[in-house]
C-alpha cells in the first residue's frame, strides 16, 4: 500500500528555506536565520522520522525495561542474540565462509539510446523485485555520464515519490543526485575520462540471482573457483545464496538489511592502476524513511576509503542520493604525485598489468602504490547505521609492483622479457635496483591470471553484529557512546570456517565494525601461536615486513585494530596439511566507548576467560576455523622472511638487510620546518547529551560536526606541477578513557610520532589513513603525523570512525583550495526537488593553523 509519508524539515521544499539545518557554532561568525536550528529539530530531521521513530523510542524502553544485565553492555542496551530459532542453530564453524562476489567492471561504451530506468517499488515501503533490478542492472550504463550534474533528468520515481511523500505536482524532482555546478563538477574530467564502469544499487536483502556470475574474473572454471577448486561455487553460479548469518538462521527481510544489489556474497572490486572508473550508484531503497525496521537512513553517499580520488567523488557526508536517484563517483585511478613525479612515466616500478603479461606505465609515485580499500556509507548522521545494515564493500588497487600474480615457474619469477610483468621482485640479481623485469612483489595469489587472482589471496571482512528473536539485524539508534554486537561474523557469517592449501596465504583483514575493536592472534588446535607477517598497513604495502608473534605487540598477537583499519598479513600453511587453526579475537570490550583490556591468550583458549556475555565480552574467542587440506603444486610466491628489516641469513647464519617492498617518500627536514601545523583534540568539550563528541580545532572550542564550518584549508602546490605542500597534524584524545580511531580523507600520512616517542615497526615503515588514540598500549594518547596535499581540491572530512562517534557527531570539514582562494566552497543541501546550496564558513585558524603547536613541537631526527 502508498502510505502518505510526512514530509521531515529537511525534505518539505516549502519549509527548507526557513527551517533549514546547519546553525554555526562560531560565535563570533553569524549564519542566516535560514540556517539556525535547534537541537530537536535536528535530532527529528536527521533520525528516522515518524514511524521509525516511534518504534525506535518504543523499543528503546523496552530495552531499558528489561533486567540490567552484567558489566558487559553488549549487544549495546539490549539482550543475547539467540543460536537457536524455530529449532535450528547456528553453531561455531559449522558454515563455510562466503568468498567476495566481483562487481566486475565493464567497457565504458561510447554512448547509449537506451531510455530504460531504475525499476520501481511496488510500494512506499519497498525496494523493486529483485529480478527486475538484476535485468536493469545488466543493461548498459545509461543516460551517458557527464562532468556535470545532469540537471534535467527527473527522478526515476517520480510519480510514486510525489504520491508517497506529498510533494506537489509542481515540485520538480532529480534523477542525478549530484550537486550541479563546477563545485561538483568532476575535477580534470577529460583527462581521466573513465575508461570502464560498475553500477550497483543499494536494495534491500533478497537472494543472489546470479547477476555477476559472467562478471568474475576467474568465471569458476579457474584455480581454485574451477570446478576441482576449494572455491567453486555449486554448478558456478552465486544464484540462490540468500542474506543469512548463518545456514540455519533465518533468512533477512529486505528492511532489516541493505547491500549492494541487495544481496550476498559481500562486494569486491577489482581495479587497476591507470584504468579511470566510473561507478554509478543507484538509490533503491524505500521511499518510506521509516520502512528500515527502526535503523538506517534511506538517503546513501559513498566514500572510497582511502581513494586518491576528487572530493566530489569521496563521499562528502553531505552530497547524497534519495531514492530513485543515483550518484556517479569518478575514480581516477592515479598515483597521488601524478603532477609531480614521474610525470613522463617512465619509472617501470609505477605501473599496471595489462592483461597480456606486460605492464602498462602510469604518471605519478610508485611508492604510493595502494593495496586493500574499501567503500561505504557516509551519510552524515547515519553512518554506523547504514554500515552496519551493510552498505560496506571492499576494493583490490593492482599495479606493477601488486599484480595478484604468482609465477608459475622458475622462468616466470627470474624475469621473462616476453612477459616482463611476471618475474618476480626476490628474484632479481640486485632486489635493491630491480630492472623492469622484477618489479612484481609475486604477494600469494595465484597464477592462473593475469592479474588479480585470488585463489590464495583473501579478503575477510571481521564486523560484530546482534539479531533479535526472531533472528533479523537489530541496532540502538539512541546509543552514543559506540554500538556492540554480540556475534562476531566474517564476511557475513557468523563463526565461519574456511579451507586453505598447505602453502602461503595473504589475507586482508578489514575491521568493518562500527564501533569495536580487534586483537587478533592466531593458533592451533593445541593453542600453539602460528608466525606469520604483516606486509601492509591500511591500504599500504609497508617497506619491511614485520613478523608476528613479536615481543612489541601485547600476546603476540597483531596491533589493535580500529574500525576501518585494514591488515594485511601472510600466513605459511606448509607442512600444516590435516590441522585446524583459528584466528582468534584478545580485545574485550564493557561498551561502545572503546576496548577495556587485552585478555591473556591462555586464558581465552583454557576457558577461563568466560566470553559468555555476563562475566566476560562474548566476542573475545575463537571466530574463524582454517581447516589446511593438502596442496600439490610448488609455492614460487614471496617468502616475506627475506623483506624484514634485517634477517638471519639461513647460509651464512649472519643478521644482513632485508629486501624493501615499497619505500617511504620521507618529507625533507625543510618541508618539515615549513610545515604548516595543526591539532585536532577529540573529547567531549563543549557537547550536548545528544550529541557528546566533539572535536577541538588548534586549542580553540570544541565543536560537534557542521557541514558549513572548513576547520581547515591547506592549499594545492604553487606550481602546476609542485610536490604538494608538507603539513603536520597532531591528533591528540580529549580525555576520559576513551577511544578513537581517527580517519583522514583523500592523502595518508607518515606518523611522526606515537605517544611522542618513535612509532612501533608496523608503523614505522607504514602510510596511514587511520590513527589510533586511546589508553591501550598500540594507540597512545597522541599522534603526530606528516601528510601532503596534492592533485585535487575541495571538501574532505576528517572523523573518529567509532561510526558512533562520528554520527554523534565527533567529525569536521576540511578543505583543499587552490593558492589564494579566500572563497569557501558552498555547502551543499540536498532535497527531493534537488540540492541547493549554502555560503560556508572558515575557522579562525583554518588557513594558518595552530602556531602554538609550531612553535614548541621537536622535530624528529
């Protein structure tokens, strides 16, 4: 049935010019009276209004109504999530582990008069049948991109959103979600048109169709997704894999869970260096705001974590799509330092595979070279909500130096010049000088492929989530200090187990939680601790490997690891074939606030660690099986032993230098002393009850987040083809015990400094895109990082990615202008008819930054 849907402030045409949220906190600088608000009405425009929120508050009180539980406030605010429904359970490793379903990417055509669009709801309530959206998602992209906005096209369903929400029938309404206007125009267009495309919609939870089976790159008749592989998928098609946490738990209903295409297994999307993407995003969640089962805002804006991308392609938490719109996000696919360094490309080691064995040259920096991404939601205000519905997938970056491509010879690895892209980096006469061709690192892959294969290279994708009675998705929108689940689930499913071959693995650990943490160690059956190696830092290779258990990390057991940070790591199954290993999680938590203690190893695995909710965190334990099967070809991937930082030579038995993967592009001692500094404390100064987290700009006031207010502005280089101007930042907590890992958008950075002293090995060689503060002994009260701005300007965010947090709302703008720019960028304000614009507003400090800080602050040595 239409429901009738009342129209919030934000969204009633009539009221925005009025009503319009986004009052300033600066005192000394005064907005409109257009854009004052009031602290309901922003908790009432920016929550799921009317129906959702009164079911909401409802459950809410039932919550708090029902006994007080232990300690251990987890799930947040709410009781266990059963094992048991209808007489079936789901118990620990009893599942096997969905492996990432590829977008895959297509041709971008020269054109299109196909005049099709997104397939309708049957209701306000809905999202269209899942066979139609498949059908329409397999077509060509149409209407055509463009630079700009296309400002004519009316929204796909607009007699139902016009009958739905109320609007009148002189209400114009838009198809292009993207703001029009060279503010969100896409930056150096033509340059990097994109050469291929995705299109995805985010849906509600519906079975798999098959609608990416041909889109796979190894098509299951490959390596191990082949029919004699571990991976293959039933007669190779994903089809009729439903959204369940588990086999015998029930099946999610489309409200209580929403991903791209509406289905499962997770996203993966496989790109190269050099090969612009473009990806339209499609809006076909309900127009209903509060057809979301009490959680989850129904408007998406995607961030491409940690792309070098333009910003209004990043994700801006305030350019976002309704339903029936989409949003297309160009992905340029450079290396940051495109304008700068190597700008004929003629450096062999900054490159891409090009399909036949050889590799393709790029501009820019080839030690910028980046691994493991992912993308996700950033609305503002509903970020942890959206995330944790499932509005999250990850991203493989390949390259000259990152093919996913093992050699399948000795020939291949020393270097074929008929296929110089194969041979491998450990066997060139001179790793420390390599030639063209020894550039491939041969990471654990694969070599049926080209590029990009993943018979031996793993995605796991770690988040806790919590389900009711009745087995469906559950969250506490009014909770702020972090949202806990109860089960931890990989991929998707709950406890999972996985087979592996007796040989090398990479994995590629996203903590994809919205508020937890993670330690994780890894055994075996007898609670022996497995070695292995962390070769990348968020999306970074790092210049050494490190080897893990190591005395600088609590148990062994890797670092802490924030909410978005990535991990990837290499494990050696020989000589394993037969065992079981477990990955297993140290890092207890009483509440969302941050982790409480690192628990003993021995005592997790003896049980005296009791992870039953009451007396200790239930997600602390035992939450992924490998179980090793034989493996009968020869292992010619990179042994990560010979790329510490030193190693014990196995001939001469003598401590000698490590191979590099990839190098650090150290700032000078001069950009250093010229850097402009700045020092974002993140606390609670000067936040309300509903919205406690606030973030203090160069020792001035704390502020919760305003997508008017630039907190800062550093500026691209002077020159066209200038280096990028050097800053520092000192990422400082506020206090209280509490945690926060702090993402930066667009550029990473060098940490200078952890708790002022020198930064643990798995960030001394690292570039990083999240920087943990907390009391824990691997976060630190304070960092101090060096970062450089380049390529392209406009509006970016910096925020706690405690999701939480973020939403509540512990996030600030920053923006990158162009040299002598005293203009902000207008802010954009999104609605059914279109996207207005606002004036923005500067910091007092925004264009100098904290002088305090520069003046006192050590460099290192």
């Amino acid at each position: 049935m239409n429901k009738k849907i009342k129209l919030s402030v934000r969204d009633d045409p009539e009221k925005r010019g009025r009503d319009r949220t986004g009052k300033a906190q600066i005192p000394e600088l005064k907005l409109p009276d257009s854009m004052t608000r009031s602290v309901l009405a922003t908790t009432i425009s920016k929550a799921d209004s009317s129906l959702a929120w009164v079911i909401a508050a409802l459950s809410v009180s039932l919550i708090h109504a029902a006994p007080v539980k232990a300690a251990f406030n987890i799930p947040t605010d709410s009781t266990a999530s059963p094992l048991c429904i209808n007489g079936q359970c789901a118990t620990p490793f009893s599942a096997k582990l969905l492996l990432f379903e590829e977008f895959g990417l297509q041709k971008m055509p020269g054109g299109s008069s196909q005049t099709s669009v997104l397939p309708s709801a049957p209701d306000c309530q809905s999202s269209p049948a899942g066979q139609d959206l498949d059908a329409f998602l397999k077509e060509e992209i149409h209407p055509y991109p463009g630079a700009a906005a296309d400002e004519t096209l009316t929204n796909a369903w607009e007699a139902k959103v016009k009958g739905c929400v109320g609007l009148s029938d002189q209400t114009p309404t838009r198809g292009d979600a993207r703001p029009g206007g060279e503010w969100f125009s896409h930056q150096r267009w033509d340059e990097f048109f994109p050469q291929t495309y995705f299109q995805s919609a985010m849906s509600g939870a519906r079975a798999n169709g098959g609608l990416r089976d041909g889109y796979q790159m190894h098509k299951y008749n490959k390596g191990e997704f082949g029919p004699n592989g571990l991976y293959y998928l039933p007669n190779g098609t994903a089809a009729g894999i439903e959204v369940k946490i588990h086999p015998n738990l029930p099946a999610q209903n489309a409200n209580s869970v929403w991903t791209f295409d509406g289905t499962l297994p997770p996203k993966l999307l496989m790109a190269r260096y050099g090969e612009s993407i473009l990806f339209r995003h499609y809006n076909a969640l309900p127009i209903d705001e509060s057809a979301n089962k009490g959680f989850g805002r129904h408007t998406i804006t995607t961030h491409e974590h940690n792309g070098h991308n333009p910003a209004e392609s990043d994700g801006f938490m305030h350019a976002y799509a309704y339903p029936g719109e989409f949003y297309d996000y160009h992905w340029p696919m450079i290396l940051a330092g495109h304008d700068s360094i190597n700008t004929g490309a003629t450096d062999y080691r900054a490159g891409s595979p090009d399909g036949n064995g050889g590799i393709i040259p790029v501009r820019g920096d080839w030690r910028e070279t980046m691994s493991t991404h992912w993308f996700h939601d950033h609305m503002l205000d509903f970020t942890a909500q959206n995330v944790y519905k499932g509005n999250a997938a990850m991203m493989n970056y390949y390259s000259a130096v990152d093919r996913g491509k093992e050699p399948k010879d000795i020939l291949e690895a020393s270097g074929d010049h008929s296929k110089p892209g194969y041979g491998c980096h450990y066997a060139a006469p001179d790793p420390a000088n390599p030639g063209p061709f020894n550039v491939n690192l041969c990471l654990p892959s694969g070599s049926e492929l080209d590029w990009g294969n993943r018979d031996y290279d793993v995605n796991l994708l770690v988040a806790d989530k919590a389900w009711d009675d009745t087995g469906q998705l559950k969250y506490n929108i009014f909770n702020t200090d972090g949202y806990l689940g109860d089960r931890i689930t990989v991929n998707w499913v709950y406890k999972p187990y996985l087979d592996v071959r007796a040989r090398r693995y990479r994995f590629r650990i996203l903590n994809g939680s919205v508020s937890r943490y993670y330690k994780i160690a890894i055994v075996d059956e007898t609670g022996k601790k497995i070695p292995y190696y962390m070769i990348a830092n968020d999306g970074n290779l790092l210049q050494h490997a490190v080897p893990f258990p190591n005395s600088a990390s609590a148990e062994g057991a890797l670092p802490e690891q924030g909410i978005a940070e990535r991990y990837d790591i290499v494990v050696d199954f020989n000589g394993m074939a037969g065992k079981k290993l477990y990955f297993v999680n140290l890092l207890e938590h009483v509440n969302g606030l941050g982790p409480s203690k690192v628990v003993a190893l021995a005592d997790v695995l003896s049980g005296k660690y009791k992870a039953d909710g009451i007396n200790g965190d239930p997600v602390v334990g035992k939450f992924l099986e490998l179980r090793v099967k034989d493996y009968s070809g020869t292992d010619l991937s990179m042994d990560p032993y010979y790329y510490q930082e030193t190693f014990i030579d196995p001939v001469t038995k003598k401590v000698v230098p490590g191979k590099q993967m990839i190098p650090l592009n150290k700032p000078t001692t001069q950009e250093l002393q010229a850097a402009v500094q700045r020092t974002f404390e993140f606390g609670k100064s000067d936040g309300t009850d509903l919205k406690p987290w606030t973030i203090k700009t160069d020792g001035g006031k704390g502020f919760n987040a305003d997508e008017h207010r630039v907190s800062a502005a550093p500026t691209l280089p002077d020159q066209p083809n200038g280096l990028g101007k050097v800053e520092i930042w000192h990422i400082k907590l506020g206090g209280g015990g509490w945690s926060h890992p702090v993402h930066v958008h667009f550029e990473e950075g060098q940490i200078l400094y952890r708790g002022g002293k020198a930064p643990p090995p798995w960030e001394k060689y690292a570039r990083k895109d999240v920087y943990r503060i907390g009391s824990l002994a691997d976060s630190t009260a304070s960092v101090d990082m060096a970062i450089r701005f380049r390529e392209f300007a406009g509006t970016y965010v910096e925020h706690c990615h405690n999701t939480q947090h973020e939403d509540r709302a512990m996030l600030l703008r920053w923006d990158i202008e162009h040299p002598g720019q005293t203009l902000a960028i207008p802010t954009p304000m999104p609605g059914w008819e279109g996207v207005q614009y606002d004036p923005s507003i500067y910091l007092p400090t925004a264009k100098t930054g904290d002088l305090v800080a520069k003046k006192s602050f050590v460099l290192p040595q």
